[in-house]
C-alpha cells in the first residue's frame, strides 16, 4: 500500500500561512522581461492589465524563495573561479534594471560578470534558474533556447537594452545540485522582435486573439486566465481593466478625471470604474456618460452601471 502524505501540523500551516499572508496582491506594475517569451500574447495583455491577481500556495511561494536563496550560492561560485560579479549597479546601489516602451516593460537582471574563464574580457549578463530535475534533463538535451524559450527571450532583452553581447545562463538542478553553463550571443533581430511584441500588448486597446479556442488546450490549462479568458469569468475591478485608463510615457492617464494615476490608485479604482467591454462576456448594446449596456450570452441585458450615488459624488 502506498504511503500516505504526512498530515499537516499548526506549525507547517502556519509556515505557509505566513508566506502567503506576505505575497502581495499579485499584480505587478510593468510587463516583465522574464515573461514576454510567453507563447499567447493574450496572457501577456491580460497580465499587464490586472485581469486575474497571481496567487500561490505557501509551498510554491517557498519554492520561488528556494530559488531567489540559490543566487548569492550562484555568485559566490563564480567568484571562486576568479570572475568578478555585480549584483548591483554601482550607481544607484540597487539591481540592475533595464525599461523601454516609457516604463511599461522592463526587468532587473541577477547581475554581470567580467573575468569569466570562456571569455575574461567580455562582460555578460547573469542569469541564475532553479529547475525541477525533469526540467533540467530537458534542458541539458535540448539547451535553453529550445528547453526554456521564455529564459532565452528575457536574457536577449537583456543583452539588447544593456548593450551588453553576451549571457552567462546557470541552471542548478534542485534534485541532484547538478549545473548547467550556457553561454548566450546577443541577436539584435530576436531582441526587436520581441520588444515590438511588448509594445504591441502594452498599447493594444483590445486582447490579442486566444493561443487556442479550445479551453482545454494544454497552454490554457495550466493558464492563470483560463476563467477570465474561456468561462466569461469577471476581471478584478482596477484602473487596469477600466476603459478610461491608457498606458502613456511614465504610467497611467484616466481620461474620465483627465489625470495621472499613482499605482496605488491604480489598484484600488474608483467608482466611475467601467469594464473595457472586451473583459465583459456580452455585446454592447447601449452606452452613455458612465454606464454601457451588454446582452450577455443568455439574452439578459447587464448595465455596467457608475452612475451610483457614491459614483456620482466622485
Ligand atoms: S487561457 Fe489560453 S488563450 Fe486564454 S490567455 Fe490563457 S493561454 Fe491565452
Ligand atoms: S475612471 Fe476611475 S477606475 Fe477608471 S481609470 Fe479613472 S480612476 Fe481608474
């Protein structure tokens, strides 16, 4: 008979409990470089406008934390074979960041070397990545580009807007402690493309077309959107999702109170908040100052009503 799973105790509840209460409200502010390799662009623009909050067990948000732990190990190795390493930009004392399409895109990088025995003239940018040891004998036989597309398309967003040539990719194995070491080559072309691909999700005013119509597509299964996307599930309620909110150089415009947004506004709304009808599963049939009508998929009309008393008073 198999085993069974060890029945949790206060303490390992309480363990997860804490990482989850510490989680934030999953949305980040800027597309990520680290996920703009995702295959369906309609999962980037759904991320980048808040559609579905990120959250995570207690155990993923540790294993995450396994691999933030990993990069100072990471460093310290590399600096043992004589290379140098910066995890911080010596002029700001912070991460290295890189940001295009006015703020809207970017990432922090794990650092840069010089002084590394392949190359020693020539600075790389770091990237470190935990793997499962299924992942990892992928890797290994297919190499990154082909294994793990999304590492390969962050590391050459990287590489393009540093102005940095090459990568230094490490993979640890987080079953046997194995590493992978792969060197990467700046391509100038795949790096545009994938910055126009950026840009076209931030200022697209509708969601790109689905990867798959079939919900139970393999990418959409695993999906942190699929009830946004294929059940007619509700967006969150943020300047995000609201059709007065446009992305411009340097953060948010409502167009509804003509003014910036701070992105603690952002999260919270207010109450003259109206869906971009492409989150709402129904057709437009009426619109004025404040409200629009859908026919939803059963033929029942819904106003999508900010014409409230609070709302009014906004
Ligand atoms: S559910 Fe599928 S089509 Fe929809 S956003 Fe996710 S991956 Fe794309
Ligand atoms: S109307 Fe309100 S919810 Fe909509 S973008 Fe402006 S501040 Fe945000």
């Amino acid at each position: 008979m198999a085993d069974l799973p060890a029945a949790p105790t206060p303490t390992l509840t309480a363990i997860y409990a804490d990482y989850e209460a510490r989680q934030g409200d999953g949305f980040r502010d800027h597309l990520g470089a680290s996920i703009i390799g995702k295959s369906c662009a309609r999962a980037l623009w759904y991320d980048f406008r808040w559609v579905t909050p990120a959250r995570h067990s207690g155990r993923l948000q540790r294993l995450f934390e396994t691999g933030q732990l990993e990069e100072d190990r990471l460093v310290r190795n590399l600096r043992s074979t004589g290379a140098t390493v910066l995890e911080v930009d010596p002029d700001t004392g912070r991460q290295f960041r890189v940001e295009a399409h006015g703020g809207h895109f970017g990432g922090s990088l794990d650092g840069v070397a010089l002084g590394l025995l392949e190359a020693p003239k020539t600075w790389h940018v770091l990237e470190f990545k935990t793997h499962s040891a299924k992942s990892f004998a992928d890797l290994t036989a297919k190499r990154v580009a082909l294994s793990k597309p999304q590492h390969a398309a962050q590391m050459q967003v990287y590489m393009h807007l540093t102005g940095i040539t090459r990568a230094f990719y490490v993979a640890v194995c987080k079953n046997t402690d194995a590493l992978h070491i792969e060197r990467i080559e700046a391509d100038g072309e795949i790096a545009e493309r994938l910055l126009e691909k950026a840009g076209r999700v931030i200022f697209a005013q509708h969601p790109p077309a689905r990867i798959s119509e079939d919900p139970a597509w393999f990418e959409c299964r695993f999906c942190d959107h699929h009830a946004a996307c294929h059940e007619g599930g509700g967006a969150a309620v943020t300047c995000r999702s609201c059709l007065h909110a446009t992305p411009v150089d340097g953060g948010w415009h409502c167009a509804r109170h003509d003014r910036m947004l701070a992105p603690s506004e952002q999260r919270a709304a207010c109450n003259r908040h109206l869906f971009i009808p492409d989150l709402v599963p129904g057709e437009v049939i009426d619109a004025g100052d404040d409200f629009v009508t859908y026919r939803m998929a059963d033929g029942s009309p819904w106003v999508n009503d900010a014409r409230t008393p609070e709302a009014a008073s906004c």
